[in-house]
C-alpha cells in the first residue's frame, strides 16, 4: 500500500553483521543424524519387510551403544565438572538438552514405523506379531506351557519393600515391573521380574508364522508366579548404564587386570537412560525413578518394544519371501584354481579382495591355514582387535605353534565391548604357546595387518596382508572391505618393523611406504592435502576423494577447507557422522560429502590424491578422526600396481555415481537422498553394492568360477 505523503521515508536499514556460521558441526548430533538415515532405511517401500525390521533393530541397537559410549561419556564429564567446550562451541549440558531434543522424535518415528506399518505389514504376509491377549485359545495354550516348561523355573521375582531394597538392574537387561496386591490386607507391592536373556525376545507359537513377545510370555502367566495375589500391572523397562569408564593406564601394572577391573565398575556405573512403556502407571515410574536414581531427563517413554535391537532376531526368522536374495562370496580371481598355492599367487604380483564381494574364507583365512600347514613358514604373526567367538584364526595358530612355529599375536583387549572375549582369546592363545601381546599403554591396536615369513630357495621371503577390516569371519559376510596381499619387499619390510613396534616398543618413525599412526600418518595425510593445495594455486590438476567410517578431526577439517580454498574439488564419502560442514562460500564450496547406507555396512577407508597427475591410492584401517590419528595404532598403505588403482577408482565412482542409496549433506547440517542429475551422460548408479555383487559375479564367471 503506497504510504501517505505526510510521512517521511524511512531511514535505510541499519545492517545487522551475519551470524558466523560455526566451523564444525556437533559430533553427538552428526552421528544421531547417521542413525536417522539408518531409520530412512526402514521406512524404505523398495526393500524387503523383514529388512527394513531389521534396520529398525540397527537403529535401536545402535542409540544403545551411542548412549553407553557417548552419553554415559557426556555424564562422567558433568559428574568431572568438565567446563570446556566441543568442537562446535557447546557445553556438556548443551550436548546433553541437544541429544534429548533429537532424539525423542527418532523415538517417535522408529515405533511408528513398527507399530503402525512394519507389524501390520508383515501380519498381511502371514507373519504376526501378536500380544499374550490376541492369541487364540490354543496358542495361548502352547506359550503357556512354553512357560512352564522353559522359562517359570529361572525366573526370580526380587519384592521391593521396607526389608528389601530396589534390586540391581544391569546393563541393557530387559525387566518386569508387577504391581500386586494382596486380596485381604489391600497391601500393594512392587516385584522386579529379570527376563532371561538366553531365552528368544521373540516366542513362536503354535500357530505357524505367529510370534508373542517374551514379556508378553511373562506377563500373560503371572498368576502361576504369584498365586493368590492379585496381579495390578505389569510392565516392561530397561536401562542403559555408562560404558565409558576412564581408567589411568600409565599407572596400570598390568593391562589384563586393568581391564578386567573396568569390566567390574562398568557393571555398577551410572544409570544414563531409562526406557518405559507410555502405558506405565504414574506410581510405577516413579517408584522405579525413585528406586534407580534417574533423573526426568535421562527417562525415555516408548510406545513399541523397550528392546527394539530385538527386533533384529525377528528379522531372521525363516521368511525368505521377506528378505533380500541370498549372497554367497565368490571365490577371488587370482585362486580360481582351487589348488591355487597362494604363496606362488603373491609372488606373482600383489592382489587385493573385496568383501563381502569376495570371500574371506577363500583368502584371509586360506593364507592364515596356507601358512600353518606349510613347512617352509617360519613364523606367523597377526593383530586382533575384533574376532568373531568361533573365529577360525585361533585353532589355526594355536596349531602352528604346536608345529613349532614362532607365532605371535597382538590381541586388542581394550577393544570396547570386546573386551572379556578378548581377555579369553588371549588366555587360550597363551596357554597353547603363541606370543601374546594385550595391546600397548595409552593406545589402542586396530591396525588390520597379519605376515608370514617363509623360507624360500632364495632366502626368507614376508608375505603380508594390510586390510580394512577386522580378522572377523562373521562381519567379513556384512562388511565392505578391502585387504591387499603382497610381498612388495618395501611394504613388507615396513610390516616386519610394524610388528617390532607392537611387540617390542620400537621407537621407528622413518617407514617406506606405510602411514602408521600415531608415529607418521598425520603428518603424511597434511602433506598429501597440502600438495593438491599447491598444485590448484599453480593450475595443476588436483583433487582429493575420501572414502571412510567417520570425520570428526578438527585439523583436518581445517586442512581440507584450506584446499577447498585453494581450489582443490574434493569429495568425502563419509558413511556416519560428519563434523566438517561443506558448501559454505569461501570456505568449503569445493567439499561434497555423501554418504552411502545399504545392506551392507560400507567400512571400506580408500584415500585418492590427483597429485597432478601422479596419482595416488591408499587403503587402511584408520578415519579421519583424532582417536585414529593421535590414540591408536593404524596401519595404511599405498596401493601401486595399475590394475588394483583402477579397481578403486572403479569403487570410489560407484560411490559417487550412487543415487539410490546416497545421501548428501549441505552447508546446514541436513541430509536428503540424491537426486540423479538429468544431464545427458552422466553416471548414476542405482545401487553401488548392487552393482559390485554383478561386477563380481561377471569377475568370477571370466575365471571359470561360475556358469
């Protein structure tokens, strides 16, 4: 409207001085925003239902271990009075409101999508999940004597009263809650219920295809657990407890018996997060809020399972209608010939496998039983630092060292989660004669490297194996990974002082072709970036591609903004979080980051530089992060030979030619699903792991694997 004559135009505006867009984003929310895209997955109409139940498991399991690592972190650091700040300027109570603040409607969301799509979904195809009270007669009749028979007589109701204190809950257990009453005095009491964890959190019934949750089971039978009593309520609830315990190991004695004591204090810590149902009487809660010593804002309400990481069992239920095509491995190229000596196969040239495209078995594990069973080996020697319980890799060594052979092995007992499975590995390794090593003071081993050293016509020849993933033949099924074979006498004379430095404090800086942290690997990488840098100012080709788990270290960060700056164009494959914010003019508008999430847990780290044209191709165990730079020993080494560069290339394209399973993340901090470009020509993959399963097939199919 045109303003009357009688009033002055206005002063201009007064300029108000943007906001500074902070340099880094939160660690804590940039990994809540990774467990969200996990969450998208299940909401995912393309996939099969029982995958997408069991990305609602991956979801809940995984908020389990971020609030026993990184909350319970968060607590001990406000218990320390803790005042200095994150990397993105917030304050340990800040993070804390922040957590709760995202993570109430991801709660929301993941029991909406099971309650109210996934459950009735799967109920349509012939799978039910139903309560005690839905069943039919005679399935009723079947779970109540499951009941009886396998679960009355381990269960131990623990009454809270004057004479017996609120009992101990651990760690991620699943517990009943029961109100009762007696039916003369009107006297109310409480009783604790523990569900037994070694019974299925999903009870099949007789009726084919239906299934009723474990609580339900308790719940529906109560009668028979107290009988005269009047049963009031019954609830299920669950609580998470700090798993980050910090313990000085400078002052340890012993690392065995350092760990050992933080299994025991982890047991007893802090209480960091309380589930319970919506449906939970106000006198219940508080009567367990009172009895834990929750605070309000560490109790969260659900409205589907208090365990939804269970979800992931009932995912694996014979349903195959409901799951994606069986994988099977295929056998790597170069020992298409099952007779294939793998030794001889090195000596050749270097070789590299792809997992879970390739099979573990049919390499890693060949090499390790090549090794034992050859009399010409003379010594063995592995890192450790995730295996799997029935691994193959322990009888084998435990072998070679009967058969003389000088073993050793470096077992990661510090390895979080792992660590009591660990401590026995490395018990039973010892007392079989292997050289045990627990790991190093003040850092942890995730290196990924195993070598032989065999004694050949023309000397003692090392054979090596550098990967990206653990010695894990469970996750080598579920992983991407890559592992290189070589005899390369540069990378295995660096591999041979490497194992000197595990097991002999070795003070060697000077390696040949390896990135070891923490002694050379930060440095090397800040060179690498600083190169393309130089080689943009200077007009030369220069381009950096980083495939990895996670990005979190701030002087990198600020070593790639710098060669944003200068030109380089850069693109981050980063599957969890990310703190780097890319996109933002005049400081990161070169930077891309993506990530990739799909049947397969992308763990692959793959490190490119253009160097004008000399290019270069890395693959390790270490991200991007200040723990893998600066607190772990990480090994990662060059690849040389032109037909493996090309294989990565090829991976890397994928990657960033994925518009299906890809997400991008903006200057914001938002993520949202690729949208595949509409220019003619352009590269878009529908499927990047879709696409590496064809890719070896068609590999294995040219050997003469396959028909």
């Amino acid at each position: 409207m045109k303003q009357p004559d009688s009033i002055a135009p206005t002063a201009p505006p007064t300029k108000v001085a943007a906001e500074p867009i902070p340099t880094f984003f939160n660690r804590e929310i940039s990994w809540l925003d990774f467990n969200n895209r996990v969450l998208e997955l299940a909401a995912d109409e393309s996939l099969p239902l029982l995958e997408r139940v069991r990305f609602v498991g991956i979801f809940g399991s995984n908020l389990d271990e971020f609030f026993m690592k990184r909350v319970g972190g968060l607590h001990r650091q406000l218990t320390a009075g803790v005042t200095s700040l994150s990397d993105d300027g917030m304050t340990v109570q800040q993070q804390l409101r922040a957590i709760r603040a995202h993570v109430l409607p991801m709660l929301e969301k993941q029991h909406d999508l099971w309650l109210k799509n996934l459950r009735p979904r799967l109920g349509e195809r012939g799978l039910r999940v139903l309560n005690y009270d839905s069943l039919e007669e005679i399935d009723q009749s079947a779970v109540d004597a499951y009941f009886a028979r396998n679960i009355f007589p381990i269960l131990t109701p623990l009454s809270v009263d004057p004479g017996h204190p609120f009992p101990f809950l651990s760690n991620l257990s699943v517990s009943l809650g029961v109100m009762l009453e007696h039916p003369n005095r009107r006297q109310r009491m409480f009783v604790r219920i523990k569900l037994p964890e070694t019974l299925p959190s999903w009870v099949p019934v007789h009726t084919a295809g239906v299934y009723c949750p474990l609580e339900q089971v308790v719940g529906g039978n109560l009668s028979l657990l107290f009988p005269g009593m009047t049963v009031l309520e019954h609830q299920a609830f669950r609580v998470t407890r700090n798993a980050d315990i910090e313990l000085d190991e400078e002052d340890a004695d012993d690392l065995l018996q350092m760990v050992e004591m933080e299994l025991r204090r982890r047991r007893l810590a802090q209480v960091v997060r309380l589930e319970l149902p919506e449906s939970m009487s106000v006198a219940m809660r508080r009567l367990i809020t009172e009895g834990i010593e929750v605070e309000e804002s560490d109790v969260y309400v659900v409205s589907g399972p208090v365990d939804s990481g269970s979800l992931q069992s009932l995912a694996n239920v014979d349903f195959p209608a409901e799951k994606f095509r069986p994988w099977t491995p295929i056998v790597p190229p170069p020992l298409a010939d099952e007779d294939a000596d793998v030794f001889a196969v090195t000596r050749r040239a270097d070789w590299m496998v792809q997992h879970p495209y390739e099979s573990f078995a049919a390499s890693v594990e060949k090499f390790i039983h090549a090794a034992v069973l050859d009399p010409k080996v003379l010594a063995i020697k592995l890192s450790l630092y995730r295996t799997s319980p029935d691994s193959p890799f322990v009888l084998a060594l435990i072998h070679a060292a009967e058969a003389g052979k000088q073993v050793a092995v470096l077992v990661e007992v510090k390895a979080r989660f792992d660590e009591q499975r660990n401590v026995k590995l490395a018990q039973t390794l010892e007392s079989a004669g292997v050289h045990v090593v627990y790991g190093m003071v003040g850092l942890k081993t995730h290196a990924k490297v195993a070598m032989v050293v065999r004694d050949e016509a023309d000397g003692l020849r090392t054979y090596c194996h550098i990967g990206t993933g653990n010695y894990n033949s469970k996750t080598a099924q579920l992983y991407t990974d890559l592992g290189l074979f070589t005899c390369n006498g540069d990378l295995t004379d660096d591999v041979v002082e490497l194992f000197h430095y595990l097991t002999g404090s070795s003070l060697k800086r000077d390696y040949r072709k390896l990135l070891i942290a923490p002694v050379n690997m930060r440095e090397r990488f800040v060179h690498k970036i600083r190169r393309e840098a130089d080689h943009a100012r200077a007009g030369r080709p220069a381009r950096i591609i980083a495939k990895m788990n996670a990005l979190q270290d701030p002087k990198m960060t600020l070593e790639l903004y710098e060669a944003s700056r200068a030109g380089v164009r850069i693109d981050l494959i980063v599957r969890g979080f990310c703190t780097l914010r890319p996109g933002v003019p005049g400081m990161s508008e070169n930077i891309r980051v993506i990530s990739i999430l799909g049947r397969f847990l992308e763990h692959s780290r793959i490190y490119y530089f253009l160097n004008g044209g000399d290019e270069e191709y890395y693959i390790g165990s270490a991200d991007w992060m200040v723990r893998n730079l600066d607190y772990r020993v990480e090994a990662v080494t060059p690849i040389e030979a032109p037909d493996l560069r090309l294989r990565l290339r090829d991976i890397l394209d994928s990657c960033l030619a994925d518009y299906g399973h890809a997400w991008e993340l903006d200057a914001a901090g938002k993520w949202t699903r690729r949208v595949a470009p509409q220019t003619p020509g352009a590269k878009v993959v529908n499927d990047s792991q879709v696409l590496s399963m064809s890719k070896a097939l068609k590999a294995s199919k040219t050997a003469g694997l396959g028909a």
